[in-house]
C-alpha cells in the first residue's frame, strides 16, 4: 500500500484517461504529456470525515479533487483550528508536497465522501528536471488553482478577523477595503 496513510480506502495505479479527460488541470494537455504525468498518480477514496493529512504531518502528497469535497484547516499556535478553504472538483489540495516544504502547512479533511487523484510531490519535481516542458505545463497550471484559492482564502480570513474583533458588520480599512 506504499506510504500512503494507512486510512486510505484504495490506492490503485489507474488509467487516468477518463478522469483526466474531465479535469481542467489537464485538459489540453498533448498525448506525450499525457503519457509523462499518468505513471505519477493513482487513485483514492475517502469517506466524509477522514483526515487526508494534519497540520505538520510530513508533505509527501499532492491530491486533486476528482469529487467530492475537502475542507482545509489552519490551527494557529494561539487558538482553535479555522476553516480556512473548501476545495471542490479539480481543486487541490497538499500543495506543500510539490513546493518540497518538510511538512503541510495546513490540514485537510474529506468534507463528503471524496475522490482524488494523488502524486508524490517528489515525483512531480523529478518531472520538472526529466521532462521540463511537461513538468513546467502542470507546475504552472497548478500554481493558478492555488492563486485562485488564496484570493478566496483571503475573504475568508478576513471575515473571521473581523468577526473574532467584535467588527460585526462593519468593514475595516486598509488599502484593499478604503472606507
């Protein structure tokens, strides 16, 4: 069952042909970039509940929603664990994996019952370095879903920083939020 968490329902190399086919991320793709990226992923379930990964677990896996939802938790040092993202179908989540940071930033937990597409983020650098071209084509279009991703965040951090600062209704100023 490799490395994967012991949770894991199923871990199977799979012929990601159909599922790539409905994932944007890949859309577009050539045969050959195609035929590079599908020995790298596998595939998993999880039911509604499972821990994907927690907050400081090492950063070995990259997961991409193909259904389901996953939600991301950030526990500050100084406070509860905060939702801070809902990741839906062709979302990602693990992002740590790919950057080679030591351990996740964050933690994820499956939402609903949930599939994904999984790939070591080492895999995903050796790509970078053995087939740059296909390597820089997914890098940057993962990239782009994680920019999407913290723009959202970024609303729901504030509203959380608002609430927690008795604002209530009220907007604070700053450069993005003039009043």
């Amino acid at each position: 069952m490799d490395d994967y968490r012991s949770s894991l329902k199923e871990y199977t190399t799979i012929d990601p042909s159909d599922i790539f086919g409905s994932l944007s991320l890949f859309q577009g793709l050539s045969p050959a970039q195609l035929a590079d990226l599908r020995p790298l992923f596998r595939f998993c379930q999880e039911p509604m509940g499972v821990l994907i990964f927690e907050q400081g677990d090492p950063a070995e896996h990259l997961y991409i929603v193909v259904d389901g939802e996953a939600v991301i938790r950030y526990k500050p040092e100084d406070g509860p664990a905060i939702i801070v993202a809902r990741v839906m179908v062709g979302g990602v989540v693990g992002w740590s994996s790919a950057l080679g940071s030591p351990t996740y930033s964050s933690g994820a937990v499956c939402h609903t019952d949930c599939k994904f597409l999984c790939v070591r983020g080492r895999d995903l650098r050796d790509l970078c370095v053995n087939k740059p071209e296909t390597g820089t084509v997914i890098l940057e279009r993962l990239a782009a879903v994680v920019a999407e991703r913290l723009r959202n965040t970024h609303a729901s951090v504030l509203a959380l920083l608002e609430q927690g600062m008795g604002v209530n209704g009220k907007k604070l100023q700053g450069p993005n939020n003039p009043v």
